[in-house]
C-alpha cells in the first residue's frame, strides 16, 4: 500500500506499508497494551497490600484496652496511598499523666516499644497537647492527648495504629 504524506512547502514524501513498519507499528502497540496491563496489576496490589495493612492495624489496635472510666466516642481511618491510621477517640475525667502511665504499661504488654513523647502545638498554641509514640515491628502507633483544645464530641484523648509510617518520630522508616 502507497500513500503520499505532503506538508506545507515541502515536496511530497512516499510511505510505504512494508512489513518491518507493520511489526515496528504491532511491536509499539503491543508495548503500550503491555504497559497499561502491568500499570492495572500493579495498582490493584496495592490496593490489596493496603486493605490488608488496615485489617492488620485495625486488628492491632482491637488488642489495646481502653483506660477504665474512658467512654468510646468512634473510630476513624485515614489513608493516602500506602499508608494511614486507624484510630479509636475517647472521652475521659482523667488527667494526662494518668492516661500516659496507663498506655505506656497497656502498649508495653503488647510488645510495643515506647519512642518518648512529644509536646504538639495547635494553631501554633500550647494548649497542652502531647502525642506518645510507640513501635512493634516496624510500624507505628501513638497515643494523643488533646489537651484544653476544644473537640467535636469533648474528645479527651485518641489511640491510634498506623501501617507505611514507619517508627520513630516524624519517620518513614523501619525501626
């Protein structure tokens, strides 16, 4: 097959249907298809890695004891991309240092390993927020005191599992 390809000043060029461009032309579409085929497979494991990462984070955090005298207002996740939170919100009269010691013996007879605390600001004010960190097999959980900041349900306190935010403060790594 002969078709004529001109432009606009220029002369005219022939192309020609030959079977090497048939095979470079069937070799390109089969690379693409190939691509979007392996772009779709590996979209749909993640998927399934991060379904599981909740499940195994969700079920982590059903193993952790709510304080005596706490009541369980809800639970929340997050995710975004390969990595997210799941957490359990609670209201208590408890002080911050009551709950602080409570979890660091609950995470501990867990077998998760306590990576210090941290004073948060919000809004750039002190109001006494302080997040505890713990870690067990290169994933993260924390305990967060909110301090005198006002909350949707007068949350006291939340405690909460993470999968793909490594351990440590501020991190992205394994312990």
């Amino acid at each position: 097959m002969l078709s004529q390809i001109q432009t606009e000043g220029q002369p005219r060029r022939e192309f020609r249907l030959t079977p090497l461009n048939i095979s470079i032309g069937a070799f390109l579409i089969l690379a693409l298809i190939g691509g979007v085929v392996l772009y779709i497979r590996n979209g749909l494991a993640t998927i399934k890695e991060t379904q599981e990462a909740r499940v195994k984070a969700t079920a982590d955090l059903d193993q952790i004891k709510p304080m005596a005298g706490s009541v369980f207002v809800r639970r929340g996740s997050t995710a975004s991309g390969e990595h997210g939170t799941v957490t359990d919100h609670y209201r208590s009269e408890a002080n911050y240092e009551s709950i602080r010691d409570y979890y660091l013996k609950e995470f501990n007879r867990l077998g998760w390993k306590s990576q210090g605390e941290s004073k948060m600001l919000v809004r750039g004010q002190d109001v006494g927020a302080v997040e505890l960190v713990f870690c067990k097999n290169g994933e993260r959980a924390d305990v967060f005191f909110v301090g005198s900041q006002e909350t949707a349900g007068n949350i006291t306190y939340t405690v909460g599992t993470g999968w793909g935010l490594g351990c440590g403060r501020n991190s992205k790594t394994p312990e």
